[in-house]
C-alpha cells in the first residue's frame, strides 16, 4: 500500500517535539499501498481472501506520531464476516508501531478500524486507535493490486519520548 499526503509542519520543528509520554498524539493522513490478494470460493457467492499489502503511509496534523512511515498489512478477509488483519508501520529510525485491523469485506469503500497494540523504541507501549475507508485503485486478474485509505485519522499514545537531537529531530 502506498500512502500519500501533504504533511506540513513549521520549519525546524519536529513534529512530535512538544508532546510527553501519555500525551495523545492526533493525525490525519493518507496510505497508498501494492500487493497482492489470493482469493478461494466458498461456495455460492461467498469467498474468503488474503491480501499481503505494502506502501507508504504519510501523516499530517501538529501532534502527528511522524511524517512518513512504511506501512505493511497482512489482512483475512470472508465476503460473510469481514476482515481480520494486522499492521506494522516502521518509521525512518526503524521504530515501529503494531496495530490490529478489524472491518468489513473486500469491497470497494470497506471501512477499517485499526487498534495500536505496541511498538518498539520510541512507541513502546503504543495505544490508540485510527479509521479509514479502503479503496482498490487496480486489480489485476493475476491478484496483483494497488489501492488507497481515504479518510484516514487516529490518535495514538506511548509510554516513551523522543529525547531532541542536535539536528533538531527526535531519537528515542
């Protein structure tokens, strides 16, 4: 999946630079990722498939956890009872955050809920949770895809900080 938005923040400020551990970081933001789905039948009308999807995942908004993360998801869906999946976003210094996914079918316009169950680093002990509405952009005979989140949006919160560096970026 890749994921792309503006995100602006004033220049030479970090992004997260004002927020303590246990302080709620709300965002905005935009994931586009690529992968593939395998799909089986179920008999009659119903199908059960699984996406392994990658991409870019940009978020924007003063309290953002970061600007750009690489979004991964591994996601079970069956056309009857929705989705299963999981998700990790690992940022530039290789910290990640681990989340839950949880949502309706394979269909264009699925709404997903995604739950932060921990992370290393600087979101070490990550909770909160995000929302978005999945789009498939491309889907390829082969199960080759490409799509997007729209309305993507969360709060989030860890039991560490980033400690400021002389660059005036953060480190855990």
């Amino acid at each position: 999946m890749a994921f792309a938005v503006a995100a602006c923040s004033e220049p030479g400020r970090a992004p997260h630079a004002d927020t303590k551990p246990g302080e709620w970081k709300v965002f905005e933001g935009s994931w586009v990722a690529a992968g593939t789905v395998r799909t089986i039948p179920l008999g009659g009308e119903r199908r059960a498939s699984l996406a392994d999807l990658s991409g870019t995942l940009m978020l924007a908004g003063p309290s953002r956890p970061d600007v750009g993360f690489r979004g991964e998801a591994i996601a079970l869906t069956d056309s009857q009872s929705g989705m299963v999946g999981r998700a990790v976003w690992t940022d530039e210094r290789g910290d990640q955050v681990f989340s839950e996914l949880h949502g309706g079918g394979p269909a264009k316009g699925s709404h997903v809920t995604g739950t932060f169950i921990g992370g290393t680093g600087r979101y070490a002990g990550a909770a909160g949770s995000y929302e978005f509405t999945w789009e498939y952009v491309i889907a390829a005979e082969d199960g080759t895809v490409q799509g997007r989140a729209v309305g993507l949006k969360g709060r989030v919160r860890s039991e560490t900080t980033a400690a400021p560096t002389s660059d005036g970026g953060r480190r855990p």
